[in-house]
C-alpha cells in the first residue's frame, strides 16, 4: 500500500515551518529551556472540572511516568497518541504492508504526515476513553464534554510541541518530556513525600528515630541503586573488528550493546499490561452467562478514597496477578501502606480472590502475585524484545546486509552477508534476550520496592541523557570546527 493518498489530506494538516537557516547549538538550547517551561506550565494546570483529591492513585502515577503525562493535567494523554502511532506505522512499515522508501523525501513527507494525522486522531479518542472510563474522574457528570474537549487540546498541544523540539531543540520533544517528567516526579516525590516522611519520624522521637527517618528515603535510595545499574549496563557492549575493503589499514568497530533494542520490550510489555486493566475495565458491569469469565479475567470491586469519591478498583483475577498492581510503601498519610515494614507483612499475609469460572473464589497469595507479575513481565519483554528486531530491520541478516552495502568487512572473512550474519548470529539473538530480562528485572525490582520514578522511567531517562550527552558534545565539536561537519557528511 503506498501512501499518495495523503498528499491532499496533507495540506489541511497544521504544520511547524523548519528554521530557514541552522541553528546554532545556542539557540537550540534558548528553544528547548522554552518549550520545557510550557511543558511545566501544562504538567501543573489542572482542566476544570476534574476532581482533583481522586487521581492520587499509584497505578495512575505509573501511567503518567510511562507518557510523560499528569493525570488530571490539561496533558492528560501526554505522548501515548504520538508513540502508539509511532509504533503501529513502524511496524506496519517493517511487514511490508506499507510499501514506502524513507530514503525518498517526497515518501518521507508523507509518512510523516500520516504519523502525524494518526496522532492527532488518537489524542481525541484517548481523551475521551481516559474521561468515560473513569480514569479521570470528573467533578460532576455534567462536566464530562468540558474535561474531554480540554484533554483533547492539551494533547494536540502536545503533539505539536514535540515537532516544534524536534525541529528547533536539541532533541526530540517525545525525549525531552519523559526525561523532565520522571526528573520532575523524583525530585517532586522526595520534597513533598520523603522528606515529611524523615522529619515525621524524627518528630516522633523514641530509640529508632533515626532508623525510620533514614528508612523513610527508601524509595529514593532504591531509585539511586537502579539508575546505577541503568548507566552499568548501558555502557555495556560487545565490539566486532571491521575493515574497510577499499582502503587498506582503515578500520573500526561495531559496537554491540547489550541492551540491543534500548528499553523497548519493557515499554511494550508494560504498556500491555496496564492496557487490559483500562480495556477489561469495561467487563465489570457484565451480566449472564458471560459474568463469570469476566470476573477470571479482571475482577473490579467498588472502593472508597480518603475524600470519600467511589470508583472502581482492580482486586482480583488473571489481570490482576500480571499488574503491577501493589501499594507504595510510603506513609498511610501519603497515599501509601505505612512504611516498608508494614508493606513486607501485606505482601506475606495479603491473599487475592481468583474467580474461576467452574470453581468459584480461591485465595492466591500477595506474594504469589509478585512473582507472577514478575515472570509474565520478563516473557512479555522477551517476545516483544524478538518481535521488534524481526520486524523494524535490527535482525542480523538485515545488518549484515548494512555492514556489507557500506563497504565494511570482518577481517579474516571473506565479504560475503552470509559469513556476517552467522558471526552475528552468535550474538544479537543473545543479546536481544539478555537485555530485554535485564530491563524487565529492573522495572519489576523498582515496581517492588517503590523507587521513585519508577524502573521503567530510570531507564528511560538515563538513555535519553547519556544520547543528548553524546549529541550535544557532537554539535559542539562541529561548531568549533566546521571542517569536520563536511567531512562526516
């Protein structure tokens, strides 16, 4: 299918004009500190209309550090529409059922605008599923058009600010918000949640004051341990010698990492899991002869928040025992169980109802639960880790293929794809695999223990930095000389 339809959908598609000349490395960075503190300005202005006391739910707060939103936040949505539409064209291009060549730049344009037009539809149909599934839950019925036509422009806002960072900051807007988010969400969490938290226990005096103001900071100390481990294994890689086949004594070498596909497995798989607890949200209301195998998929029981406000609450069922649905281990005064002792206790002596649909209720314990969510995340990233190499162009085969148009060879090989590509057999497959564990291990570890920013946020945000590092000192070398900029290019 090619794409020469959207030639004329195009042009009624709003645009950002590209700079007319290149922007200095200065003046990018004037536009990204701008377009960050219009990002602050929407993360922080609430849409009327939306009950506020009734979003401060931990598994919201993960879906928020995920899309670089704020539940309630006129960026609500954030850039779920962007990267969903991101991924169902990548992948749809990577089956062949797109046939475009990105090369071209008239095929490029259109690409691009179609992503774009699936964003901006998705943006509107995610607001108003996030309003009618009582994700965000509204002040009164009557304010359910006001809060979704607010969430739908403050999406499209964002969708917009993210072309205007890719063509006038140093990075793209999409980078840019997750990095500021889960930034903000750590700094945020250890002012307003930490550090009362310390003082607290200190104020309440007694032999173990220390202990339990130094224990309050748990959260941060276990953020601390996985940005850590974050910036280890990124740095983590296998080299291969290359030669140059026409110019003798040339060589260089193929860096490897071991996480081959970034931290993509464990958006995927999370964005999955968190995905059917909205989708199967809707089966809580089933009645007949269906009821029963909604309550074995998700079983939703009625709770009351400290303000009072009823909703829906995820307990129990299949859908249950693959979420990260666990609580924080803060104080009970912030939202959380009461400290990490009591949260050890519920996680040993919590039991959860599974329906089945021929056997009635049976208790599973809450530890049972953490190993279970943990086992399925990690598979999830393995599958999705595989799936995504196969289809967008990273297998060996297809690298082989890019090493050998290039001109590069192994030495002590002859420069043959096929020769290439068994030497790669012998690690991308591997790799693939032991990155995607790794980064499921991590989100799982963070999710557990309650790290601030969350795993999965981390290792975004070390990525997304140690990338800006290296391309922020890149422009830097080629403003201060030129000549390089011509040689590269």
């Amino acid at each position: 299918m090619a794409l020469e339809f959207m030639d004329g959908i195009s042009q009624y598609i709003p645009s950002i004009r590209s700079p007319g000349s290149p922007l200095s490395l200065r003046e990018k960075l004037n536009w990204t500190a701008g377009i960050l503190a219009v990002y602050f300005v929407l993360y922080n202005t609430y849409a009327v209309g939306v009950n506020r006391q009734a979003v401060a739910q931990p598994f919201l707060q993960l879906i928020s550090i995920i899309f670089a939103a704020k539940i309630g936040s006129l960026i609500t949505v954030g850039i779920g529409p962007i990267v969903l539409a991101s991924m169902v064209l990548q992948l749809i291009q990577g089956s062949g059922i797109i046939d475009i060549d990105l090369s071209d730049p008239a095929q490029e344009a259109r690409f691009q605008s179609l992503q774009k037009l699936s964003a901006l539809v998705l943006a509107c149909i995610e607001s108003v599923v996030f309003v009618a599934t009582g994700y965000v839950p509204i002040a009164s019925p009557s304010a359910f058009g006001l809060v979704a036509i607010q969430l739908m422009l403050g999406a499209i806002f964002i969708v917009y600010l993210d072309e205007l960072m890719s063509k006038y900051g140093v990075t793209s807007g999409i980078n840019l918000f997750i990095a500021s988010g889960v930034s903000y969400a750590i700094v945020a969490g250890t002012f307003e949640i930490l550090v009362p938290e310390a003082m607290q226990a200190i104020q309440a005096g007694g032999a173990a004051a220390v202990s339990n103001a130094i224990i309050a900071f748990g959260p941060l100390f276990f953020a601390i341990i996985v940005f850590l481990v974050s910036i280890y294994i990124y740095e983590m890689k296998v080299e291969l010698p290359l030669a140059f086949e026409q110019l003798r004594g040339i060589g260089g070498r193929l860096p490897i990492p071991f996480l081959y596909v970034s931290v993509l497995p464990v958006i995927l798989a999370s964005s999955l899991e968190l995905s059917l607890t909205v989708w199967f949200r809707f089966l809580s209301g089933v009645k007949g002869s269906f009821a029963n195998f909604a309550k074995f998929l998700a079983l939703y029981t009625p709770a009351m928040s400290s303000t009072g406000a009823t909703s829906l609450q995820l307990s129990g069922g299949i859908t249950y025992l693959i979420s990260p649905s666990f609580p924080l281990p803060y104080s009970a005064a912030y939202g959380g169980i009461g400290g990490y002792g009591p949260y050890i206790t519920y996680l040993l002596t919590t039991k959860t109802h599974l329906f089945l649909p021929f056997g009635g209720f049976v208790l599973v314990p809450e530890w049972m639960h953490v190993i279970i969510y943990t086992v399925v995340l990690v598979i999830l990233c393995v599958v999705f880790g595989k799936f995504w190499v196969g289809l967008t162009g990273q297998s060996p085969k297809n690298l082989a293929e890019q090493i050998g148009d290039q001109g590069w060879q192994i030495p002590g090989f002859r420069r043959d794809p096929r020769i290439v590509e068994n030497i790669l057999n012998k690690y991308v497959p591997s790799l693939t695999v032991l990155g995607s564990i790794a980064v499921g291990l991590i989100s799982a570890l963070a999710t557990l223990t309650g790290a601030i920013g969350s795993g999965m946020g981390i290792l975004l945000t070390v990525g997304i930095i140690y990338m800006l590092y290296q391309q922020l000192e890149q422009e830097n070398l080629y403003e201060t000389y030129p000549v390089l900029e011509k040689l590269v290019k």
